[in-house]
C-alpha cells in the first residue's frame, strides 16, 4: 500500500483528486490537513469531511490547518469554486468530526508514522507545510515523495502575460520555504504547474464517460453537479466548456510519477509588494542547485482512462 497525506483547500477540483485517491487501488490516505485559499478553512474542513461521509471513507483524520497566509492576509477568495467550494454539489450531512491536533501537528505525525514510505500531496496553498517544516526541517528526509500542485512554467502564452497561479500567490512567502527546504535534497518534489496540468481538461463528453461507467450513484451526482459548475466557471473565463484537471493530474501524479515527465530546475519565488508578487520563476540552467522536478509532459488520453475507470468503478461499488 502506498501511504498518502493530502493537504487541500478543498474546491471542486481538490474534491475530485481526493475521490480519486480513494479510488486508487493500493493508496491508502491516512490523513488530511485543511486549508483556507479556494474558500475559507471552515468551509474546507466541512467539504472534506462530507466527502468521506460519501464515500464511506470515515476513519481518515481531517485536520484544521491555516486560515490565513504566514504574511498578510489570503485575497479575496476565489468565485471559480462557488460559494461552499463545490459548485452546485451538496454533501451529505454528517456526524464525523476534525482531530484534537493542527495540520502542522498531523504533517509531522504522519510522516513519523510512515518514515521513508509516506507520499505528501499539496493541492493548496503551502502554508500548512511550510509551518510543518519549520517545526520539523528534517521533514524532506521522512517523505518518499511530494507532489505539489502550484506554479506557472514555460507557457508561451502565460509567460506573455506573467501572473501568479493562484496557490502559489495566496501564500508566496510558503511556496518559497517549502522550495528552500527541499533545496539540494534526493527527493526533490514533483511541481505541476498551469502549463502543465491545462493540458488535461475534462469535457462533457468524458464525463458522460465517467457516468456511463458508475451508473446512477450519490457519488456521481455529486460529482456532476460540481463539475456542471467547473465548466461554466471556466466557459465565463473564456476557456470554452471545458474544466482543467489540476489537483487530479497532481494526485495521479503522487500515486504514479511516471504519469509525466519531469525536468529539474531551481524555482524562485517572487515576494515583493508588487503586482509580481507569486509569480514562479524556474531557473533550468543547471548552475544552481535544484529544488523542484517540474513536470513538463503529460499524456492526457492515458490520464482520463484511468480517471475515469478509477473513479467509475469506485462509485459503482458504493453504490452495490
């Protein structure tokens, strides 16, 4: 079994790399730290504990985590995710309650607990982390593997228009000493960034694959209802009708690395009190010792397949 802890700010897309996960013969999730960014904390605790509820998944811990970045305050929070993170989806009620301990605390604790074998897996802002490596700088050591989702890297039409991905501009100051902290290591982490994780985006016609191979379920309708509203959001942003797949690529990408390949770099993170501020840089050179494995190449197709035979046959299950 491949141990993973997850560290999400859970919106619809982080919902649906967790479903996946739990999807994911072989992976067992042994915990879950919350973080504010798509919307606030509170709200993520309560998403990811009726997301277990659903998926019959209640004997994973949840853990509150931050509420606000190391410096300042989050921006305003993001509208792409609705107002309780999931769109039109509605979670079932449920009695299931958060630990006694702080995300940092359950950071540790976990990677105590699997030393060497635990896969981490970032698809929010990194502040969480970052505050568990303060309190345990050895951390990079205990990890097998971490996969962040965060970044913008050698997208020609981003890099025209430079802006900070979201993840990585609500809490820069985190990105950057999570990057500092890995710097040098054996195991760098995996990035995906924008430029990466754009290149799988699910469309209607997946989805109807998706529910084609689940049949009626409360999984699915939940799933659709949030995804109904991932592709208006992205369709207002003139995406077209279409949802890019970030926090699943990357939670594929935790359970299987050989989904894409990687290049390493040296990412700098911009933390001026400028309008820069977030942006990711990534020096390729070689000249510098690396801190990251950005994902450069991913196969779509290979992907979806697997998403949708995963989740499909999950919610078919739950459902007998």
């Amino acid at each position: 079994m491949t141990a993973v802890f997850v560290d999400a700010d859970t919106g619809i897309d982080d919902a649906m790399a967790l479903v996946y996960l739990l999807a994911s013969p072989g992976v067992d999730v042994v915990g879950i730290a919350s973080t504010g960014g798509n919307i606030r904390v509170e709200q993520v605790c309560a998403n990811n504990l009726g997301l277990l509820e659903l998926c019959r998944a209640t004997s994973i811990p949840v853990s509150r985590g931050a509420d606000e970045p190391l410096r300042g305050r989050w921006p305003r929070e993001s509208k792409f995710h609705g107002p309780k993170g999931l769109g039109y989806a509605e979670l079932p009620g449920t009695r299931l309650r958060l630990t006694g301990h702080d995300a940092t605390a359950a950071w540790i604790g976990a990677a105590r607990a699997h030393p060497g074998t635990l896969v981490g897996l970032v698809t929010g802002p990194l502040t969480n982390l970052a505050l568990a490596l303060r309190a345990e700088p050895e951390l990079p050591t205990l990890l097998k593997r971490l996969v962040i989702m965060g970044g913008v890297f050698g997208d020609p039409d981003i890099e025209a228009n430079p802006m900070a991905e979201w993840n990585i501009r609500v809490d820069p100051d985190a990105a950057s000493e999570v990057f500092a902290g890995w710097a040098g290591r054996r195991q760098l982490p995996i990035v995906c960034g924008l430029d990466l994780t754009r290149r799988v985006a699910m469309t209607p016609g997946i989805l109807a694959r998706l529910a084609a191979e689940a049949g009626p379920s409360p999984l699915l309708g939940v799933l659709q209802d949030a995804m109904r509203f991932y592709f208006e959001s992205h369709a207002e942003r003139g995406h077209g009708y279409v949802a890019f797949m970030h926090d699943p690529l990357a939670a594929a990408v935790a359970v299987d690395p050989g989904l894409v390949a990687t290049r390493a770099a040296t990412v700098d993170v911009e933390l001026a009190d400028s309008p820069a501020r977030g942006i990711t840089i990534a020096d390729r050179s070689g000249g510098r010792e690396p801190n990251a494995l950005l994902g450069v190449d991913v196969d779509p197709a290979a992907f979806f397949d697997r998403f949708v035979d995963r989740v499909g046959s999950f919610a078919r299950r739950l459902n007998a």
